[in-house]
C-alpha cells in the first residue's frame, strides 16, 4: 500500500495527500490534535481570522438539520495579532500544511491581514472566506458579486507571494463566473462551496431556531450540490478546485475528486467523528490500491458523461 503516491498539487502548493480540515470546524487546530493525529493530513485550514478579534452572533448559533447542520457563528475569531502570539507557535509544531483562511468587511482589511501574516514562514498559503452567509457586512455581499471578487483576488494578489485560495459561495447563479474571475485576476486555486443559506423554525414559539434567522447550511445534506458545483467549474475554468460539502467518508471524498477537485475539505464530519480525515486518507489510498492507481492525483477530474 505504501507506494501508492497520494500528493496533489494547488498550483505551486504541494500537499502531501489531498485531506484538508475545513475552516471553521477545528479552530487553530489546538483541540482536534488531542483527538486525531494532525501530521497524518494534507493539512489544515483555519477559522476565518479578521484584523480585529470579533465576538461573533449571539447564540443559538447551531442547530442540527436533517442530514446537516446549520450554523451562524458570525466569524468569531482571535484576530491577527492574537493568532500571530499565541496560535502560531502551537501550529508551527503541527508537521502539516497551514493554510490561513481570512475574512473581512472591507478590502482594505484581507489586504491588510494577508500584508500582516505574509512574513509568518508557517503559513504556506491563503484561503480568502468571501462567502460567509452570517454576517452583516462583508461576506455575501462580497461573494456574490463578481467585480468585488475580482477586486478582493487583485488586491490580495499584489500583497503575497503565497498561494492564494478563493473560497467561493454556492448562493450564485453562475460559480464558473466567480472561478473565471478569480484566475484572471492572479488567484491560484478556488475553494467550492461555502455553506447555502438556510433556516429552521420551531412551530411552538414561531420562533427561528437560530438567532440570527439564517445560517449556514452544511453537510451531507449539501454534498449533491457541492458535486454539481466543482463539476460545473471544471467544465468551464482550468484552475485547481478544492472541493468541499457534505464530505463524510474517503468514498464522498473520492467522488469530489472524480468530479474535478485536486483536494478536498472535511467540515462538518468532525463534530461527529474528528478521526474523519485521517481515516479518509487510509480509505483513499485503499481504493487506489484496489483500483491499480499509483498516483491518486490521476483521479482528479477522470469523470466520464
Ligand atoms: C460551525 C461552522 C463554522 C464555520 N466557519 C467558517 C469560517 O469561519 N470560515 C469559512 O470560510 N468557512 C466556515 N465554515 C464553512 C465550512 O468551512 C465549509 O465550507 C462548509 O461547512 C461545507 O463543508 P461541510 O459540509 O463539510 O461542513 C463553517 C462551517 C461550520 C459548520
């Protein structure tokens, strides 16, 4: 089993295998290290880091769905400097790849959060959260319009020499358009798909479930969509897809492949199972094996219609 090659590459990132944490469901990674073995993964992606350290909503911030959850933390963060004193140093000791994901209200703010972590030698690449469904400002406003993606992936660009990764909403009628825009302004890869917009009601209050009245709808429930979404990316963009949704198991995880991701994220899955990635990169290499494949990396994009 042990010759099967499972590295992929996002542009000039090279991963080890292509299993990342999503960001959002392992903090700064702190925690889940007790429960899981880190350096066993292509790699981690953070929560969403702001300039500022932010609070996030109120809660009730999760409520489970069928098949899902949703959620509307409201980018609850450390902030940069907070990250930078006291996260990193626990990261550094990770042996995997860090990709730092950032969100903002305003450009000037990822510019200046990417322009502030650039020079930390930990961090190999950028995950830039233009998609978050639960804030006021920032997020949607900013995913679901083209030129302001495009601004943010121009902007970001001329701040680092690291790879950038665009994390791109599925609440869009065109996700190639997104993807298009990002490659043409200088963006190395693109993450598919940030959580779709959602609600849940209690019929004895009336009440919404969440406080927020809309989440961020995740998991299984999401994975069909997730599909469609890379697949229709693939199609029209050539530009690396990591692909995310609803990921539970290696067979979920080599479907995204098939599809057109060159690696994907596991989300969700870890609340309910934080070996998830780990057993995903034992369960692909098996399928390789069994399969006759020597370099997993072959797999991305082999659909057949
Ligand atoms: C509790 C929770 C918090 C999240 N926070 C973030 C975040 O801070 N930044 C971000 O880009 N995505 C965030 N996400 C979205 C996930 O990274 C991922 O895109 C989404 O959940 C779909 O993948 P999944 O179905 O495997 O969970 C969050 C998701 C959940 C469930």
């Amino acid at each position: 089993m042990s010759k099967i090659d499972l590295s992929v590459n996002i542009g000039s990132l090279k991963l080890k295998n292509p299993v990342l944490l999503a960001s959002g469901t392992v903090g700064y990674g702190n925690e889940i290290s007790q429960l899981t073995d880190i350096s066993k993964l292509g790699g981690i992606v953070t929560k969403s880091l702001s300039l500022k350290p932010r609070k996030g909503n109120p809660p009730q911030r999760i409520v489970e769905t069928p098949s899902g959850m949703l959620n509307a933390i409201g980018l609850a963060n450390v902030g940069v400097e907070v990250f930078i004193k006291e996260k990193i140093p626990f990261l550094k000791e990770l042996n995997t790849t860090l990709i730092c994901n950032i969100a903002a209200s305003s450009i000037e703010e990822y510019v200046e959060c990417v322009k502030i972590l650039t020079s930390e030698e930990t961090i190999q690449a950028f995950e830039i959260n233009v998609s978050c469904p639960n804030v006021r400002e920032g997020g949607l406003i900013f995913g679901n319009d083209l030129s302001s993606v495009g601004r943010i992936t121009e902007q970001v660009r001329a701040a680092t020499n690291k790879p950038i990764i665009i994390k791109l909403s599925p609440n869009v009628p065109k996700i190639a358009d997104f993807a298009e825009i990002v490659k043409k302004e200088g963006g190395d890869a693109v993450s598919a798909i940030n959580t779709l917009v959602g609600a849940s009601f209690d019929i004895y209050t009336r009440k919404p479930k969440i406080k927020n009245v809309t989440g961020g709808l995740s998991g299984p429930a999401i994975k069909p969509v997730a599909i469609a979404k890379v697949l229709e990316i693939k199609r029209n963009v050539d530009i690396p897809i990591i692909g995310l949704g609803g990921i539970m198991n290696w067979k979920d995880a080599a479907e995204f492949m098939i599809v057109g991701a060159s690696a994907i994220q596991v989300g969700t899955a870890n609340f309910i199972n934080p070996n998830a990635g780990n057993e995903i990169v034992d369960g692909l290499e098996e399928f390789c094996s069994q399969q006759k494949i020597i370099k997993l990396s072959e797999m991305i994009g082999s659909y057949q219609i």
